[in-house]
C-alpha cells in the first residue's frame, strides 16, 4: 500500500477507537446507565473536526477527485457511495446533537448508534475494497501528489488532532 493509503487507514484506527467507545457508552446507557453527555459532546467534536473535516477531506477534496479523474483504470466507481455515506455519517451526527442539545436521550442514542454502526461498516468498505481498488488504479506520480497534499493537510490541522489525540488517549484508560 502507498503511504498515503496507509495514513487513511491509520486514521480509520482512530475512528473506530471513538466509535467502540461510543457503542460501549450506547450500551451502558440502552440498560439504564446514566447518559454521559460530556462524552458524548466531546464525542461530537471528534467526529465533526477529526473524522470529517481533517480525514473526510482527505478522501473527497482528494482520493475520491483522482479516482472521479482516473475512473477507467477501475472496474467500478464506489465514490459516490462513499459520498452518500458520509452523508449520512453527518445526518446521524446531527441527530446525536440535537438530542443532546434538546436533552432527548433516545434521540442522541439514535445518532450515535446510527453514526457507529454506519462507520463500521463504511470504513471496513474502505479499508478492504475502496483503498486498495485506489492504490491499484492511481500511479505512483498521483499517489506521490496526494500524500504531499495530506502531509500538508496534517500540518493545518496539528494543533487542533493534538486535542483530539488527548481525546483518543483518553478512551484507553
């Protein structure tokens, strides 16, 4: 796998650190555990900065354009699939929001649930069909290219993953 298909994946470690917590917390509170908003908010800010805007980004501003420029070396095109389902990962994520803003638990659990269980089944997607269908396809020149354009991305966004990172590190414990 080229470097910059290997950092997608590694920031999909990430993300389904964040979620397994989420599903862990849903559960707790589907059996009548206290709801841990303050989880949940920080949750919500981990999934809006790091999981769309700095690794979505990635995918759409970047992979998913070569791969729209360069569609005939692919058998098929899942992009636009990927695009519904981040979609509907930012549906689900305003639904956890507006439960919590509204103090409606079953509606943030809805959100979060949906948002989780969408992710695990989108990032496998990725991880085992997408990446290396787009590390097949796309020449080293592109792939080059695009790991410069997530170095650069990496750098925008260092302060704000610093952040993030205490959140993940956080989850560990």
């Amino acid at each position: 796998m080229s470097k910059a298909i290997e950092m997608l994946i590694d920031e999909h470690k990430n993300i389904l650190k964040v979620i397994k917590s989420l599903l862990e917390q849903c559960s707790k509170n589907e059996k009548g555990g206290e709801m841990n908003a303050d989880f949940y908010r920080s949750a919500v800010d981990f999934i809006r900065n790091y999981a769309d805007k700095f690794h979505h980004a990635k995918e759409e501003d970047i992979l998913f354009a070569e791969l729209n420029k360069d569609s005939a070396n692919l058998h098929c095109n899942p992009t636009q699939q990927m695009l519904y389902e981040h979609d509907l990962g930012r549906q689900f994520v305003k639904e956890l929001q507006t439960g919590l803003d509204q103090d409606d638990p079953a509606k943030a659990l809805a959100g979060a649930k949906g948002y989780a269980n969408l992710l695990k089944d989108h990032i496998f997607k990725e991880d085992n069909i997408l990446y290396p269908m787009a590390d097949e396809a796309l020449s080293d020149k592109i792939k080059d290219e695009m790991l410069e354009k997530f170095e650069k991305i990496g750098k925008e966004y260092a302060e704000a993953n610093k952040k993030i990172g205490l959140f993940i590190s956080s989850l560990n414990q």
